[in-house]
C-alpha cells in the first residue's frame, strides 16, 4: 500500500472538516466567574494594606508606650512640683559659675 | 456603536473587569474551534478554553496593541493546546488493534481502488482523529497548523514562537511520523 498516498487522502479528509465553532450554553458568564478566582494581585494595593497595618500597629505602641509612662511616673513620682526640679536643673551651672568667683 | 477592542482592553487594564466580557463572547468561538483540533472530549475541550480566557486575563498587560488582539489570542490559545498535548502524551498511546469495523472497512476499498474511498466518509474521520493522536505534541502541532489549518511557515513561527528553520525542520520530521504511524496501522492487514 501506498502509505503516501493515503497520507495524501487522510490529509484532505481533515481539510473538509470544517472547524467546530459550536459554544456551550452561556459559557462566557462561565470564563467571567472564573476570572474572579484568577484576579491578578495588585501588588500596589497589597504594599499599601501592609502600611496601614504597620501604622495602625505603630500607634498602639506609641499609645501603651505613653500610658505606661505617664501611669509610672505618677506611682514613681518622689521630688516635688516638675516647675522646682527644672529649675534646679537650669541654674545648676549658673551656681557652679558663682562658685568659681 | 460597540467599543472597540483596544478600547475593551483600555477598560479592563483600569480595572473594570466587565468589558473583558464583550471581547470572550467575540472571540470564544475561535478559541473552542482551535481547542477541538486538539482535543477530543468536550471536557478537555473547556478545560483548554477556560486556561486561554484566563491567560488572556492575566497577561493582558503585556499585550501592546501592535497586532490585532485576536493574533495575540490566537498565540496564547495554540500555546496553551500545545501544553494540554504534552501533559497528555502518555494518555495517548493507542493500540493499533483498536481499529474499529468502518475504519477497516474504509481501509479496505481504499486498498481496493483508492477513488472510491470517500474522503467525507465518516470513517476516513475517525481514521484521521486516530492518526492525529498518534503523533507526539510537536508533530501533531505542526501537522494542524501547517496541512489541515494551511498556514504558512512564517505564520506558524509566529504562533508558536519557534524559528522558521524549526519549523521546517519539525514540519518534515511530523510528516515522516505521520507516514509511519500509517505504516504501523495499516502494517498488519496490507504490508
């Protein structure tokens, strides 16, 4: 048997076949619902829900670092009113000066 | 008047993902007729053609608009094919001895006188399906694109990114496989 020329005939059998265009019922609606699994990340979006993340963290420490402070110094709290002790500590080298006279 | 496509693509790269719907619905029955030529089972076939639509999806910022989207599409869609038949190949070993009645029947009076085997015949089909199936990835790429689909050398190197030499190299190399997938069909009964 001449195998090229059966090639030759099998050949023209798929050329005569004409292209199956045929679309299932609604298949795009079926694409688009996919695409929704398949968004691609904004890695901009991504960057900037991380910042607010770190912003809103870094507030709450500022705002315990403070509270801890503040309620420390208040049971810590031994000299006397904050007004006496800077100026104590402002004329400290205006009396060493007089000293030195 | 309808958007155009690059106007669709405008819309949907500023986010509006509805308006890549106009441009599936378009170009859909394309895509599904390019799928069949690779696959067979309706299921394979939207498998095939979801990977596209969600590759063009995904990559429709790297389209530059300088050919016509449908060339790009078309591209993406014979990339993907050619993936779903090398994941497959093994799938696709087939025994010769599978040969249904109207494909041995067709052979027949095709060895008896060749003219008067039809080439619309619904086993000459089969028989081609069979064959196709037969070839490696490459080949059968090659094979559709080149004598069924009867593109050019320098198209089908557009389509699959592969140089014209290749392409050449590849077209004779799928012919020749294709002739002894045919000897190894036809060994038993007629050689």
């Amino acid at each position: 048997m001449n195998t090229t020329e059966l090639q030759k005939k099998l050949i023209a059998t798929a050329r005569s076949m004409a292209a199956d265009e045929r679309v299932p019922y609604a298949f795009e609606k079926r694409i688009m619902a996919r695409l929704d699994a398949v968004r691609p990340l904004d890695v901009w979006t991504l960057w900037g829900n991380a910042l607010w993340r770190a912003a809103v963290s870094c507030v709450a420490v500022t705002l315990l670092t403070s509270a801890w402070m503040l309620w420390s110094d208040h049971g810590s709290s031994t000299h006397g009113d904050f007004s006496e002790e800077l100026e104590t500590a402002v004329l400290v080298a205006a009396d060493s000066a007089d000293e030195t006279w | 008047m309808d958007p155009t496509d690059p106007e669709l693509i405008a819309a949907v790269l500023k986010g509006d993902t509805a308006s890549f719907e106009p441009l599936v619905k378009k170009y859909l029955p394309r895509v599904f007729a390019t799928a069949r030529r690779y696959a067979r089972r309706d299921s394979e076939v939207e498998d095939i053609v979801q990977e596209v639509w969600s590759k063009a999806f995904l990559k429709l910022s790297s389209f530059r608009g300088e050919a016509p989207f449908e060339h790009w599409l078309m591209r993406l869609a014979v990339h993907t094919c050619y993936d779903f038949l090398r994941a497959h190949q093994r799938n696709r070993e087939t025994s010769f001895t599978e040969l249904s009645d109207a494909e041995t029947g067709w052979l027949d009076r095709y060895v008896a006188d060749p003219d008067a085997a039809s080439e619309s015949a619904a086993a000459a089909k089969q028989l081609v399906a069979r064959l196709m199936e037969m070839l490696s990835p490459p080949a059968r790429l090659i094979i559709t694109l080149l004598e069924i689909e009867d593109k050019s050398v320098k198209e089908i190197s557009a389509l699959t990114g592969w140089s014209v030499p290749l392409v050449k190299v590849r077209a004779f190399r799928a012919r020749a496989e294709m002739r002894k997938c045919l000897a190894k069909i036809t060994r038993d009964k007629y050689l």
